[in-house]
C-alpha cells in the first residue's frame, strides 16, 4: 500500500504560496528613488527622509512586520491603564465574550432544536418567527442592547448570543427531524421512553449535524466580537485594531489581523476534530 502524500504535497504547496506573498510583499515595499532632481531631494532631507528614497505608499515592509511581531508577542500580558494592553489580554477578553455568548446559545438553541426537529407543529409554529429574525444583523441588535443593558461588555455577549443561536437551532432542528426512521420505529417497538430516545437514539444520531450548526456558530461569532467591540471600545481584540488605527501604527494593526485570523483558524479546527469525533461511518 503506497502511503498518502497529499498531505505532504498541500503543505508544500502553502509554503511555497507563502514565499510568493512574503516576496511580492517585500519587493512591493521596497523603498525607490525618485526621479526628480535636487529640489526633491533637498525637501525629502528636509521632511527626514534620505537621499530621495520613499517608500511607494507608506505601507510597512517585512522588517518593520518582524519588530511588531516580536515586540508584541515578548510582552502579550503588559497592563499600562485603559487604553494599552498586550495583545494577550485583549485576545482573552474577546474569547470570554465570545465564549459566554456561545455557550449560552448553544443552551438555548439545541434544545429548542430538539423540539422543533421532533415537532413539526411546534416547528411551524415558530418558523415565521425564526424566518424574520434570522436575517437581521448582530450589530443592528447593539444599539437597542447598549440602551438596555446600558453595559458594553454584557451588550458584546448578548451580540454573540444573537448571532450564535440561529445556525445551531437550524443544524439542530434539521439534524433531529433526519435521523432514521428505523431506528426511531426500533426504539418504540423495545418501548424506549421519550427522553432516553433522545439521548440514546437521536443525540448520537444528530450529532455531526450540531457539531456543523456549532462550528458554523463560532465562525460568525469570531466575526461579530472584532466588529462589536470597535463600535463599544474599552477591551478586546476589535479594539485593539481600532486604537492602533488611531495611533497610526498599521504594524500593529496588520499584527492584530494576522492573530485573529490565527485564532479563528484555531478555534475552526477545534470544532473541526470535535465533529470528526462525533461522525459515524454506517
């Protein structure tokens, strides 16, 4: 049996795309000579600069990108008042958010899900509801909740919350409502209860299905907290991107979006081997 390079080769080819950006990045940042005469060279000494050479657009270079990217990850947890913080503590309180939002969505949704997966008349009777609610933005809900709540951070995980729940109601509903008629028909002939069904039948059943509504879930929500907490300020990683904008640091902003990619690519795999966990090959 020949042994499965794919691997190998999808790896190899990331690497060599990453060398392709890193080099388009750099060669794209280089700094050129100017073609006019002395007169612009005397204004770029003037203006600090020398010998005419610019960069093309004030974009930073992969030097400038390493220094932030050092300076930042040597001291994550720093605390020097309000308004500047590591990137460490930033990031955490951006996973607490999005963690009590989540948590306290999927309480709610899959339950609500076994019930309209097992009740078409329950489910008809909610889905106009459902219909209506689910197209709207999280961050229309952020003024109303700020006005409510009258909290930021609570107004951030009630936004989580809102944009949590619909996926995994859905992927709940519809994974409940498609277990097999079968195995359903098999429990009730051994007199299966209703609530041992469905944690003995239809939950191992349903489970990839919730898993997807989940990971769909945490997905959007790693989305809303960035553009959540730019709105509502005082922590978070959505935050540190804006403050950093304000301080005219685009190093650092870059470095914040390079974590948050990280991140969400992190907590995508989580939910990614969970789901494979839980997946069944009949």
């Amino acid at each position: 049996m020949k042994p499965d390079r794919t691997g190998w080769r999808a790896a190899l080819i990331s690497l060599v795309l990453l060398a392709c950006l890193l080099a388009v990045w750099h060669l794209a940042t280089l700094p050129r000579e100017s073609a006019a005469g002395g007169a612009q060279d005397e204004y770029a000494k003037l203006m600090g600069k020398s010998g005419g050479a610019a960069k093309s657009d004030g974009f930073p270079g992969l030097a400038q990108m390493g220094q932030t990217i050092v300076r930042e990850l040597s001291n994550p947890f720093y605390d020097n008042g309000p308004n500047d913080k590591g990137i460490g503590i930033q990031l955490g309180h951006s996973l607490g958010r999005v963690g009590l939002g989540f948590g306290i969505a999927a309480l709610v949704a899959i339950p609500l899900g076994f019930l309209l997966g097992m009740s078409p008349l329950m489910q008809r009777a909610l889905n106009p509801f459902i219909q209506i609610l689910k197209p709207i933005s999280p961050l229309a809900w952020m003024p109303l909740a700020l006005y409510t709540i009258k909290d930021s951070s609570v107004s951030g995980v009630f936004v989580i919350f809102i944009c949590s729940v619909w996926p995994m109601l859905m992927n709940t509903a519809f994974g409940v409502a498609s277990v097999r008629r079968d195995w359903l028909n098999v429990a009730r002939t051994l007199e299966v209860g209703p609530l041992r069904r469905a944690f003995l039948v239809i939950l191992p059943a349903a489970a990839p299905t919730i898993l997807t509504g989940m990971r769909i879930s945490m997905g959007i929500a790693w989305l809303v907290i960035v553009a959540a907490e730019m709105l509502v300020g005082g922590t978070g990683i959505g935050y540190f991107v804006w403050n950093e904008w304000n301080n005219l640091s685009l190093t650092s902003v870059i470095f914040a979006i390079l974590v948050i990619g990280a991140t969400g690519m992190v907590l995508d795999l989580i939910f990614a081997r969970l789901q494979k966990w839980v997946t069944y090959v009949e």
